[in-house]
C-alpha cells in the first residue's frame, strides 16, 4: 500500500522547499543509524532483485 | 556556506526542480527559480550564518544536508557516519548458500558461469555436506545469526543433487532457518516431495522465464536444443498448486524487452499475477567481464527509455514490473512507495562485508556468487579441513568509497557504493578501481519522463 506523505512545512520555511521524506530519521544526534531497514536491506545487484519484490 | 559536494538536481519543469542529497538521503522538490538562484549563488550566502537568519530558504537546507556553515562539516559527518555505519553493519545477519553442484542442464545464451562445469569438482559430496554443516554449527556456536540458507548453482535442483538437497533442506528445518533456492525451474517437479514439508520455510524458489515461449526459448535451452519453456510452465503450476512461493525472474536486454507485454499476458492468463504465493521481478542481464556494452546489452539510459515506452502503453505492467533493476533508482522508489530514508552506501555488496558463505563442491567458500569456481577469490576453506585466507578477505573488504581515489570527487558515491568489485578484479586486474554505472543519465532519464508523475503524487502544482 502506498503511503503517501506529504510534509507540512514549518511557517518560517514558507513554501520553499517541499520535503518528500525526513532524513531526521535516519540518525540520531550522535550520528548513530537508525534507519529501520539498515539491518535487512540486501545490497547486492543479485539480492535486490530478488527480496525486495517480498520486502 | 558550503554547498554539500552529494547533491543531484533535475528541472522537472519551468516551475519544479527535483533535489536529492546522496549523503542524508533528503529528496525535496524546489521551485526552480528559487534554485537557479542558489545555483547562481544569489541567495547572498555568507560564510558566517546567523542563528538569527530567517532566509526562510537557507535554514532547511542546511538542516536537510544541501548546505554546511563550515567548509569541514560535511566531511566530518561523511567519516563519523562511516565509523557507525561500519559498527552497525555487524549486527546485519549472514547468509549461507550452497552450491550442490557447478554443472547445469541448460546453455543459456548469457550466462556468466560457462565454464563452471569444467572444475574436477562437480557436485557436492556427503563428506563435503558433513564439514560444511560443522562449519555453520560453529557460526551458530559463536552467535553469528543466519537470516537464510540459500541453494545456488551451476544447477541446484539436478537428480545427481537431490540427497544433497535434502539433507540442506532437513539441516535448515531443523535450525528454523530460512530457504531460498535459485533454478532454473526445468526439473522443479521431481524435488515437490522434498519442498513441500520445508515450504512454510521457504521465502522462494526464483525460477526465471525470459518471455513468451518463442523468446525463451531461443535464449534458455538445453545442450541438445530443446527449450524450457513447457516443462518450467508446468513446474510453476505445480509450486502453486502447493503454495510453495514462487518468483519468477525476467532477465532483459534489448532482445526481449519488447516482450514484456506478451508475457505478462501470458502469466495474467494463467493466474499467476494474482497469485498469493507468486512474484515476478525484471533484472538487467550484465556482463561483468566487460567494460562496455555489447548488444543486446545497453547502456542503463537506453535501457530505461525503452522500458519506459512500454509501460507507456500499458500502465499494469508499471505496477507489476516497477524500474527496480535499475541502481541508480531504487532509493528514490523505495522512499515514494513509503520508506522513511535509505542508509548512505559505503561499500557495494554483501561481498564487501563478507555477509555471504558460499559453500562449493570444490571444497571452498566464496563470498560473491558471481566468483564461485575462481578459487583465487575464495575467502576459505571448509574442506578437507576449514581454514579462511586473511589476504582474499582483506581483497572483498578493504574497498569501500573512502579506499577508491576516484570516487572521493563523485556526487554519486554514497548512492553507488563503488560499484562491483568483481568487475574490478576481473576487468582491471584489482579490488580498487571503481566501476560506475550510469547514475547521471538514468536519474535525468527517469526524471524526465516520470517527474511529473512525482509532483503530482504529493500534490505539488
């Protein structure tokens, strides 16, 4: 199912820049990942193909 | 200010422009007037940013990673995330695959394993299954987590192989341990008594099929001339029949992409697409021995163009099929079908980590599938006794991004990874020459033809 987002922007950043994703997400202050699908995700052009069609 | 050296940018059109930072993963879509104008560094960009500045532009993009206040910030935050990146990776799951047998009962116009069958060692034996399984207790022993047990070939699933099988199967059954197997789908039904105890384990069985009968079957036959597009038709019906997951590769080039549409009718006639226990994904066939494209292999953009004029015709086989074959794409789809972010990659493949024990009837464990029988690239052995070669790991896991000199100047780096390092050791003869794939191209190809499409999914007019 798609999950469609759309970003509210703060007041003060106008309607500059529209965010599609929230990279906040991705690490913490200490610059520690925490990207939920770090641990899984294949990388391999072979794996890519083949798992994430199940993801 | 100091503009981040990993962003891409693309004019969607006169209105909206497309920007992308490989580095935090941001994907942002930006007026492009206000663009040209920080391009043209008209924003009055100064060195010293105050913290009172209300540049109602500025502010995200310097949150969002386009832009750093100090000239060493983002490669400070390049080399710390590298240092996490590097630790968090350790906990990510290894894979074990076996490969029961280098030999194959077909010919297949592209297959990279050609010369596979001619190792002395062509099938795994029962000594070999028995110090493979001792080696994998011991990784267990020594709280390495398995994520899968995969069978892989030459050809897995051949009568000489089948207690072979079996007993992988049963070792897998018995620690809990996920199955995948890759064959070619020919002889599938004479192993359905051996699936189907272990198929509330098994993730899959790929089997690939690369078109309409007539197109198949003049690129996967047998050694006698006989294609496989009957038998595997049968088998698939079979695995589903038993709900066995089954998921079907469609290896394309230029001399089956205008297929595309007959299959899929094809496989929607039979049911399959609406299958539970079915998938089907498309994959660019490769050479990697090559560093140019021979047809029917193309450059990606080429590729990408045509695939996207088929779709144009039909938009089921988009949502079937997607553009995930292609690298160069697979962030940002992952992130539009509703991903929070994608990690930076700093190494290419699993290969690099050494994520990967492929255990093969030669007696040695590989780490990359596309290496196995070059036993110059083999990181042990298992039998007859184990043993692992410091040097050839050190030759998988001494190249990441920060090692390649080339790719310290390249925006696309932390997308790319620096590309196969097979490629590299058989094209240039070492582990540390990046090999680069299209990234510029296939992004501004697949932008133009589909950036409108994104605007119009976050209602952006």
């Amino acid at each position: 199912m798609v999950n469609v987002v759309i970003k509210t922007l703060k007041k003060d950043w106008g309607e500059k820049l529209k965010s599609i994703n929230d990279t906040k997400k991705l690490w913490n202050k200490d610059k520690k990942f925490k990207a939920a699908n770090f641990n899984t995700s294949p990388m391999c052009c072979w794996f890519w193909c083949i798992i994430f069609g199940w993801g | 200010m100091f503009a981040s050296k990993f962003t891409y940018y693309y004019k969607i059109n006169n209105k909206y422009s497309f920007m992308n930072n490989f580095l935090t993963g941001a994907i942002d879509i930006i007026k492009t007037k206000d663009l040209e104008k920080l391009r043209a560094n008209d924003f009055k960009l100064s060195k010293k940013l105050s913290k009172k500045n209300k540049n109602p532009l500025l502010n995200p993009l310097i949150e969002r990673g386009y832009y750093y206040i100090n000239e060493n910030d983002e490669n400070k935050l390049f080399h710390e995330l590298f240092k996490n990146y590097k630790k968090k990776i350790k906990k990510r799951p290894i894979k074990i695959v076996f490969c029961p047998s280098y030999v194959c009962n077909l010919k297949c116009t592209y297959c990279f394993e050609k010369d596979l069958f001619k190792n002395k060692n062509k099938f795994i034996s029962d000594s070999h299954l028995n110090f493979a399984f001792n080696v994998i207790e011991k990784f267990l022993k020594d709280n390495k987590k398995i994520s899968s047990i995969e069978l892989f070939g030459g050809e897995p699933l051949l009568p000489r192989s089948k207690e072979s099988v079996k007993k992988i199967l049963n070792f897998a059954y018995k620690k809990n341990i996920r199955i995948s197997i890759i064959t070619n789908g020919v002889l599938a039904n004479e192993f359905i008594g051996i699936l189907k105890p272990v198929k509330n384990l098994i993730d899959m069985l790929q089997i690939t099929i690369d078109g309409p009968l007539a197109i198949h079957d003049k690129r996967r036959k047998s050694y006698s001339g006989k294609g496989s597009f009957s038998q595997i038709e049968k088998n698939i019906d079979l695995l589903l029949k038993n709900k066995i997951n089954t998921n079907i590769r469609v290896n394309i080039d230029m001399e089956n992409i205008d297929y595309l549409p007959e299959l899929y009718e094809f496989i929607d006639k039979k049911n399959w697409v609406s299958h539970p226990n079915f998938k089907i994904q498309l994959s660019k066939v490769t050479d990697h021995k090559n560093a140019e494209c021979v047809y029917p292999i193309v450059k990606d953009n080429i590729l990408l163009e045509k695939l996207i004029s088929i779709y144009n015709q039909n938009q089921q086989l988009e949502k079937t099929f997607s553009f995930n074959m292609f690298k160069p794409l697979r962030h940002i789809l992952y992130i539009l079908n509703g991903a929070e972010n994608v990690a930076p990659r700093y190494f290419n493949c699993e290969s690099n980590l050494i994520e990967l024990y492929i255990f093969c009837p030669d007696g040695f464990i590989y780490t990359c599938p596309e290496s196995i029988g070059d036993s110059n690239t083999a990181i042990g052995r298992y039998y007859p006794d184990l043993e692992f070669f410091e040097n050839n790991i050190k030759i998988w896991t001494d190249r990441n991004i920060l090692k390649l000199k080339e790719c310290s100047n390249c925006k696309f780096a932390p997308l790319c990874g620096g590309g196969c390092p097979y490629s590299s050791i058989l094209i240039h003869k070492n582990n540390l020459t990046p090999v680069c794939e299209d990234f510029q191209d296939v992004l501004d190809t697949y932008l133009k033809f589909r950036g409108n499409e994104i605007l119009k999914k976050y209602n952006i007019s």
